[in-house]
C-alpha cells in the first residue's frame, strides 16, 4: 500500500483514533475522579456566594466613598449606577447565611450569625432599606445629598460588621 493512497491514508488515521480513544479511556477516570475533588460543596458555594454579594457592595461603594472625600473628581452618572447596583444587591445579602453554612470554607461569618439570625436579618433588612433610599438619592446628583446617603448606607454596613463580622 502506498502512503499517499487513501486507502493508506485512511487506515492511519483510524489506527490513530483508535490510539487516541485508548488513551483517553485509560485517562478518563482519573479525570472524572479529579473533578469529582474539585467539586465544591454545598457550604463552600453558599459562602462563596455571600462573599462575593459582599465584594460587590464594597467594590460599588469604594468609588462613591472616594468622591465624597474628594479623592476622585464627582461624577454624578457614576454615583447614580453604582447606588443602583447597591440596591440591586444588598437583597442577596441575608439569602447568604443559610443554616448550614456557619463551616465548610474561610469566612469572617461569627457563629453569633445563626444564633441571632432575627436580628441579623433585621439589620440586612436596614441595609436593604438605606440602599433603596440611597438609590433614589443619587439620582439627585447632588454631592451633599450623595454624602449624607452614603453615610446612612455606611451605618448599616457597619451595624452588621461590628456585632457578626470577624476581624
């Protein structure tokens, strides 16, 4: 049989998926096994998840933080969206800290979370209500009404942070 023959041709590639295919047979398991480990459990999602709600309030009021000080030039569109953002995520906040997930990953969470969850929530509840307030404020475009709003939102967060939140 010559090479260049595509009956030549076609055997050598069949022999070559058939290698590939034993290969990948040989390997699959293994495979399988590692993602299996690599699956994250229920515990380690959840508190993925309330952290990054958490990142991303700090992330949207990082900037509006620094224009209030005057540290970055004001920019009311800018203020506007990232309170909007706020209000949008501050409701994910309590959906975060279900019963089963005071263990099972890093987290600042203290135990005193699931031990007074009413008033936990109540305190989410305050964020929720600041940053819906904050939302409507910001569309003022107002820098003093922007600071005050800000301030209230601030409240809330550190009404949370400093009775369940570890250092």
């Amino acid at each position: 049989m010559q090479p260049t023959s595509p009956i030549f041709r076609a055997t050598r590639f069949l022999a070559i998926g058939a290698a590939a295919a034993a290969a990948f047979g040989l390997a699959a398991p293994g495979i399988a096994e590692d993602a299996a480990k690599s699956q994250p459990t229920k515990a380690e999602r959840t508190i993925e998840y309330r952290q990054s709600a958490l990142y991303l309030l700090g992330w949207n009021i990082g900037p509006i933080a620094m224009m209030v000080k005057g540290e970055i030039p004001f920019d009311a569109k800018t203020v506007e969206l990232r309170a909007m953002r706020l209000a949008q995520v501050a409701p994910m906040i309590a959906e975060g800290f279900p019963p089963d997930s005071q263990t099972g990953a890093p987290t600042k969470a203290k135990p005193e979370i699931w031990q007074n969850m009413d008033d936990f929530k109540s305190k989410a509840a305050a964020l929720e209500l600041a940053t819906t307030r904050f939302a409507e404020t910001a569309k003022s475009g107002d820098p003093k009404l922007v600071a005050a709003g800000l301030g209230e939102v601030g409240k809330a967060c550190k009404a949370c942070h400093d009775q369940y939140r570890a250092d």
